[in-house]
C-alpha cells in the first residue's frame, strides 16, 4: 500500500543528492514518530492545547513528506476539541505506522 504521494516524495528526491536524501528521510522518521507520540500523550492526558499543538507540527510534518492520511488524521485531531476520540488517535498511531515502514523503504540504497 502506498501511504506517501510518490510525486512529492519524488520532488525531494529530485532536488537533493541521495545521501542528502535518506538523511532527510531519517529526520521525518524521527519527527513523525515523536510527533505522533506527542498526540497520544496529550490525548490521554486530557491537554486539548497540547493535543493540537503536536497535531499541527505533526500535519506539517506529514504534508512535507506527501503522508496524506496522516496528515488529514492529524488535521482531524487539531478539531477535536476536550475529548478526542480514541479510534482518531489509533488511526494517527496506525497510519504513522505505515508511513515509518514506507520511509524506511525509501531509505534503502538503490542498485545502481
């Protein structure tokens, strides 16, 4: 399944050399990983402020990479008011899931 738009991811790949690349690669990981981790706690926390705060940099995040169901997920939660629906919250844990694997995929050095 394809979790991250081919045409954005293909742009950054196109504009930078491919060390440059997976280095970038490896920072979105990082952040969407956090991020995500970021909505959980504030959701289970019951810190709408802070729920929206990590859902607007992890939307961002998402979007610069091309994740697009993250980042509608994570647009979703930064409308959710006091109390955000858990599945929301699984959808953002499962669909960081998927994009991570994805990345990691793209990460990979490509014979020549």
């Amino acid at each position: 399944m394809i979790v991250i738009d081919p045409e954005v991811a293909g742009a950054l790949a196109s504009a930078v050399p491919q060390a440059d690349f997976v280095q970038i690669l490896h920072a979105f990981e990082a952040d969407l990983d956090r991020l995500a981790q970021d909505c959980a706690r504030a959701a289970e926390s019951g810190d709408p402020q802070a729920l929206r705060r990590a859902a607007h940099s992890l939307a961002g995040t998402a979007a610069g990479i091309g994740a697009q169901r993250l980042e509608a997920a994570a647009r979703e939660a930064m409308q959710a008011g006091d109390d955000p629906d858990p599945a929301l919250i699984a959808r953002i844990r499962t669909e960081t899931a998927a994009v991570l694997v994805e990345l990691a995929s793209m990460a990979k050095p490509r014979p020549r």
